[in-house]
C-alpha cells in the first residue's frame, strides 16, 4: 500500500511539474490560434464572396491542422481528469476496513487528497478538457461569419466563464 501512495504522490508532484512548466505556453497558443482563425477566417470569408473555392478549402485544412494541436492538449488534460477520477473511485471501493491502522490513515489522505481531481490549465484559469474544447470550438465558429471582434469578444466571454477559483 505504502508503495502504491508513494507513486501517487509522485503523479502529483510530476502534474504540478508539467501545469507549471506549460501553462502559460499553452495559453499562448490558445490565444494565438483563436486571433489567427479568427482573421484568417475573416479573409476566408471576404474570399470566397467572389467565387474562391479553393481558399475556403484551404482555411479547413489550415483550421483542422491548427486545432489538432489544441485538441492533443485538451486531450491528454481529459485523460489526467479521468485518470486521478478513477483513482478516487478506486480507493473508495478499496477494503479499506481490513487494513492497518497506519495504512488506513494513509488511504484517508489520498482519498481527501483525490477528491480534487488533478487537472491541466492553460494560463491557471482555463481547465484543459475535451467538454471545454468542444465549448470554444461551437463558440468560436457559431461566430465566424459576423466579423473578428465579435470573435474575440466571445473568446474573452469563454474565458471568463471558465474560470474556476481553486
């Protein structure tokens, strides 16, 4: 058990680790793609007004190609959730009433210590999930067609909805 404890300890020193070395990278990607979809969206748009097929293509590729990189963050943000989830659920289902006293003190901290799930952010604020991935993507191009400033005023909106006091 004590072996088990110590490797979870480890995971969270190693998650600190990582949401202190990218965090603030991670926000700045996040910002540069939205303020580039957002112009380069605008010029697609503009574009083909006149019949240009082959630009409209070309931002779906670009697009798709810019937000795979986000959604691989978001991604691995999604399996540390679920990963550090189950680990909860997994020591609340543990037989804990036929373990040592001291061990038994031990899981009741990795139990209280699990019921905030680990979690990556970008920039400390915006929770890196597949669901808020999903939410800003739906967000961001529901508003493509009305221009670059409603754009980043419903980006900034996100972000201020998803901020989560720890």
């Amino acid at each position: 058990m004590k072996k088990l404890i110590n490797k979870h300890y480890r995971l969270i020193s190693l998650v600190d680790i990582l949401e202190d070395a990218f965090n603030l990278a991670i926000l700045e990607h996040l910002i540069g793609t939205t303020f580039n979809l957002c112009i380069s969206g605008y010029n697609t748009i503009l574009r083909s007004s006149s019949g240009q097929i082959l630009e409209l293509f070309l931002f779906v590729v670009f697009s798709s190609i810019i937000l795979s990189t986000l959604f691989v963050y978001c991604y691995i943000g999604e399996c540390i959730i679920q990963e550090s989830t189950n680990f909860a659920m997994a020591l609340y289902e543990y037989e804990w009433y036929n373990i040592s006293p001291i061990d038994l003190k031990m899981v009741l901290i990795c139990m209280i210590r699990a019921n905030r799930p680990l979690q990556l952010t970008s920039g400390k604020f915006f929770v890196l999930s597949l669901y808020t991935f999903t939410d800003v993507n739906i967000k961001n191009f529901s508003g493509i067609p009305v221009g670059v400033t409603n754009i980043a005023i419903t980006h900034i909106q996100i972000c201020a909805i998803h901020v989560r006091l720890s």
